[in-house]
C-alpha cells in the first residue's frame, strides 16, 4: 500500500448521547497518515464530543473508533500512548517550571527526555527555568504543544488552538503546526476560523447538529460552491484588514 | 537525646537541599543523561511515579500557602495548646508577701519563697489594702503576712507565726496554701529542734512516668496535624486541578490513577516526616516532651497514618467535582473526628459508650498510637490492635477512592 494513502484513524458510525441529546449522529471519516485533517463547524456542533471519543476520554455509544489499528474502546491505553492532545485552553500548576512540566508529561509515558531540545523547538529554550504561570496566552500554547510531542505521537489532536490568540502568535502557531506535520505526524484540528482551516488543512469535514454535512479538501469545496453559482458580492481589494495589521506591526511573535 | 535528634534534622535537611539541587541539575540546562539501558514496562511505570513525587514534592516547598497550613499552622497550634497544657501539672499560689519583720531570717526567708516553684510572689503589692484588694479579685489567692518581730532567735531557733489571709472564695487554695506553709515550717524547726515525731507521712515518687496532659495534647496535635496534610491538602487541590483541566489533560497520557496516588501518597508522607519532626523539635525543646520511643517506629506509623489518612482526602477530592461539593463533604467527615477521636481533648474524659463508638474512627488509632509509641514507650508490635484498625480503613478508604476518583 502507497505510504502516502495509508489510513491512521478511521471512525465508522460514531454516536454520541448526553441524557436525551444525541450530540453525536453516526459519522464517519477517515484520516491519512501525515495529513492535516480540519473539523470545522459552530459551537456545539459536536467536534470537541467527537474527539473526546477518539482519544479515549468520553465512551463511545455506537459504532467504532481505530487509531493506527487500535480499537479504542478495546485498548484505550495503548491509544494513549500514540496520541498527543492540546487542549482547549492549556493550564499548569503553579510553582512549576517549565522544565519540570516537559519532564512530568515525559514522564507519563516513562520516558526521560532532553529538556532544552523540546522547548527549543517551541521557542521557548530561554524560559527553561521560569514558571509557567508568568507566561503569556501563546507562550502557553507552545508549552503545552512541546508537552504533547514529548513521547512523539503518531496522531497530534489541537481543540480550538489559535482561539484567544493576537495574530502574530497565530501565524506562528500556523508555523508550528505545519513543522509537526512535516516530522510526519498526523495532524487533527478544530477550528472557527476559516482562514486557518483553508491554510492548514489537507482535508475538512463540515460538521453541524452532529453530522458531517461535507468532507473534502478547501479548495474543492469552494470550487463546488462556485460551480453552484455562488458570487461575493464584491471582491474588489486583494488584502484585507489583518493583513495591513500585520503589515504595520510586523510578523514578529510578541510575548 | 536532644543533640541526637537535632543533628537527625539537620542532616536530613541537608539530604533533601541536595536532593532537590541534584533534581534541578537534571531538569535544567545541563543535557539529562539518556538512560543507558531501555527500562522495563514496570521500571517506567515506577519512574512516573519517582517524577511525580519529586515534582509534587518541590511544589510543596515553593508554595508558601502550602508551607504556611503544612508546617506553621499545626506549630502554632502547638504552642497554643502547649502553653494551655504546660502549666496544669504542678500546682502554684499567686501570693502577696508583706514582710513587716527586719530580722535577717525573714529575708531568708522571703528571698526562698521567691525562687519556691509553689509560690509565684507578686512583688507589686506593698500594702494590706492593696494585697486584699487583688485578692478580692482573684489576681492573688492568699496574702502572707511575716508580722514584726519575725524570726527573732529565742533560746537558739528563730521563732515567731506567720498569717496566712485568704477570702472565703479562695478557702481551698488559702487552706492548702497554709498547710504547704506550715510542712515547711516543720521542716525548719526540725533543724533546730530534734525531736521525736510519732507519726510522720511521706510522700514517694513512683519510676514510672505518667501521662501528663501536654502528652496527650500532643498526640492530638500530630492527628491535627495529619488530618491537615492528608484532607485538606488534596480537597483544597484536586477540584481546583479538575477545574483549571490539568487531571483531564494528564487522563490523555498513559498515567493511571495508582500512579498518581501512589506518587501523592509518597510526597504527602515526606512533607509529613518533616512537618512532624519540626513539632517534635519543638515540643521536645519547648514543653520537654520526654520521647521514650523508638523514632524508627514512630516515623513508620507517622507515614501509615499519613497514608490511610490521606485516602479520605483522595476519595473526597477525587470524587468532587468542584469545591461545592468537595467542601461540605469535608466537613462532614473531619469534624466529628477532629472532637471525637481525641485531637483537642482526651477521649477518657467521654462517657464509656462514647468512647466505644470513637474508638472505631479512623483517627482513633492514630493518636492513640502516636501516643503509645512516643510516651508510653510501646513498639508497633504492642499496638497490633492500633494497626489492624488502621488496616482496614486503610482498604475501605483506597477502594472508595479508586472507585469515586474522576479525572474531569
């Protein structure tokens, strides 16, 4: 089989229920290794559910989930030693330094890791002896991504990564993201930005009311929206608002 | 004993400054050795947990909120207890001591009742009016007055009779005030008069030690002590770990819930061996608390307590899901303890089926066996009653709290 188009996660018929409330309708996708795989859809819509069930946090209550050939539900350990996950907003204890948060989450896994070479690679090599409570929003993020990478998983989940960010950390983020993709990890995002799926993602799924509604790359969807007869209704500028932010205050990160 | 217990200290002190510089030299800018050979599965599951412990542990040291409540907080209980305690063992007057007499044998003598441990002489009073004024007021129990003329020598011994005034509040205390007075007025005259007395009484002390009540306070105070560090601890963190996400981020990594605890259970019963051996240092230096136990066996039943104790805090907190629900539940259980099993006073003082009914408490054996072991010189074998107890509230608890415990 081509490397290429190997499949890493494949959700058949996932369902989901809180009380009365099915959150989550029978869907199905599969992802590829090494693709950078957007779920996109407003709140509620049931993409956080969606991966909780995939990395072995909630029960499943129909159908199946397999992670690089795993069952989740038959073996959720063994999923949790091949993921990574950000969470929605990244916290730490306090007290703790920045050393010692990528050595305890090194540690989960019963690994020892070299310290300086995780947090270099997040930019953040400098703060090696800091606190982690006196870093800022995105300096937290990049913390807890290096603490996702520490055992190098095969599937990296982020939840909403960028929300919160100024634009600076996002495209650095953005960044980020796609040197993980490039080590070959496979990439499962959530996002409410468009922008961001459309320049990150290989692949979306659309998702509302607990449905994948659309699956495809962005370019095709946008190219199937066209074709039924779609117009902005105008498109005159070729740059928009955040582009002449960034151009006055820089691509820089600042923290 | 003092000087062996200090330098105990001390040295462990220094054991943990260099643990602690050595842990910062591996985390820190230095490149950590790889490990040399892969560790087996059960040899990596035991690391999380060494990893855990240490960093739980250096948290602990860096909070001082956490330090506050864990150290200073049951020291200055300590004091306050000991200082309530210390001085109901020996009984002592308050008197006035008006000297009207300028012989040098009523100087001698008022310069003796001074230093008497039984007497306390309030040497601001001068005059009659003044010393039956306090007396009114209770500030003095009895006034002695030497009258002129005190202790002149007649035929070779110095003679005369002291008044001894009292209010009729003060009846017991100025009666007994006046037989001391008149023992040791016998004991002088004997010196000068030799004679045969008939019947005489005297008194023996015993070898053995008995309990005295800053004793017993201070086996309730480890247990305060205890309950501190092993309830309250993890129901003032847990929720707020559960709140802030950290458990759910940590539920996505292969750590299970018994290397959590254990590695709770580990750094709690660290910061516990220090936090107890400073009371310890303190009772012993300050209230001459007499250890006639082993401090081996003392600091392992110290850690089991810690343990056991500690399963109520992880079955309370890591049941709740925020402080709401962790806090009233708290109270439920520690209160009754905390009167009931004889951390603020003696459970004998209780009626006798009170005392049954406690004696099942979880904290019971605690403190009765701290008790046992540090004053009344019991080894861990005598007290298997104690530990059994401990046993099986120590199964109940953990299974309660591996079956509650929830990481969101």
């Amino acid at each position: 089989m081509d490397k290429d188009n190997e499949t890493i996660l494949e959700v058949k018929n996932l369902r989901k229920r809180y009380g009365d409330k099915e959150v989550v309708k029978g869907i199905s996708f599969e992802v590829k290794r090494g693709e950078v795989f957007g779920i996109l859809g407003p709140n509620g819509a049931g993409k956080t559910t969606t991966f909780e069930m995939i990395e072995a946090m909630r029960s499943i209550d129909g159908g199946e989930i397999t992670v690089d050939g795993i069952d989740v539900q038959k073996d959720p350990w063994a999923v949790r030693r091949i993921i990574g996950v950000q969470p929605q907003s990244p916290s730490f204890q306090d007290k703790q330094k920045l050393s010692e948060i990528i050595e305890m989450f090194a540690a989960t896994y019963g690994e020892r890791v070299n310290v300086q070479e995780f947090l270099d690679d997040v930019n953040l090599g400098e703060k090696i002896n800091d606190f982690a409570e006196n870093l800022s929003g995105g300096q937290r993020q990049r913390l807890s991504i290096a603490a996702a990478l520490v055992h190098n998983p095969r599937v990296f989940f982020l939840d909403e990564p960028t929300t919160g960010l100024d634009p600076q950390a996002r495209r650095n983020l953005w960044k980020l993201i796609e040197h993980i993709r490039d080590k070959g990890v496979t990439v499962m995002l959530t996002t409410h930005y468009m922008d961001e799926a459309e320049i990150l993602c290989d692949r979306v799924a659309i998702m509302d009311r607990g449905q994948i509604i659309q699956l495809d790359t962005p370019k095709n969807l946008i190219k199937q929206l066209l074709a039924k007869g779609f117009k902005k209704e105008q498109k005159v500028e070729q740059a928009n608002l955040e582009d002449v932010f960034i151009d006055l205050t820089g691509k820089a990160l600042r923290d | 004993m003092h000087g062996i217990l200090i330098i105990a200290a001390a040295v462990a002190l220094v054991v943990v400054r260099v643990l602690i510089k050595r842990g910062r030299k591996a985390s820190g800018a230095k490149q950590p050795s790889a490990p040399k050979r892969p560790l087996s599965p059960w040899q990596k599951k035991l690391y999380t947990v060494l990893v855990f412990t240490k960093l739980n542990t250096r948290r602990f040291f860096r909070d001082r909120l956490a330090l506050f409540f864990g150290i200073l907080f049951p020291l200055i209980f300590l004091f306050v207890f000991g200082g309530i305690n210390s001085g109901s063992g020996n009984i002592s007057f308050n008197v006035a001591l008006l000297n009207r007499s300028d012989t040098a044998f009523a100087k001698q003598f008022a310069q003796q009742l001074d230093k008497s441990k039984t007497f306390k002489v309030n040497k601001t009073i001068t005059s009659f009016s003044d010393a039956k004024e306090r007396m009114t007021r209770s500030q003095v129990d009895a006034t002695i007055v030497l009258p002129q003329g005190f202790g002149e020598v007649k035929s070779g011994a110095p003679s005369g009779q002291a008044q001894v005034y009292y209010t009729q509040n003060d009846a017991t205390s100025g009666q007994t005030l006046t037989t001391v007075l008149d023992g040791e007025f016998k004991g002088i005259n004997n010196k000068f008069v030799q004679a045969q007395v008939p019947l005489t009484v005297k008194g023996v002390t015993l070898s053995n030690k008995s309990l005295t009540s800053f004793d017993y306070a201070f086996a309730g105070l480890l247990g305060f002590s205890i309950i501190g560090l092993g309830i309250f601890g993890p129901i003032n963190v847990f929720p707020e770990l559960k709140k802030q996400g950290i458990l759910r981020r940590l539920h996505t990594t292969p750590i299970r819930v018994w290397q959590y605890f254990l590695s709770t259970m580990f750094s709690q019963a660290m910061i516990g061996l220090i936090s107890i051996s400073v009371m310890f240092i303190a009772a012993i230096s300050v209230f001459h608390l007499k250890v006639v136990g082993n401090y081996f066996e003392i600091a392992l039943f110290v850690v089991l307590s810690i343990f056991m104790i500690l399963g109520i805090g992880l079955a309370i907190g890591g049941w709740a899901k925020n402080e709401r629900q962790a806090a009233p539940l708290s109270n439920i259980i520690v209160f009754p303890m905390l009167f009931l099993s004889g951390t603020f006073f003696p459970r004998f003082l209780m009626p006798e089926w009170l005392q049954k009914i406690t004696s099942f408490l979880p904290l019971t054996p605690v403190i009765d066996g701290i008790r046992l072991l540090t004053t009344e010189g019991k080894h861990l074998v005598d007290i298997a009653p104690q530990l059994g107890l401990m046993a099986i509230w120590m199964l109940v608890v953990y299974i309660i709290a591996f079956r509650v415990f929830r990481w969101e």
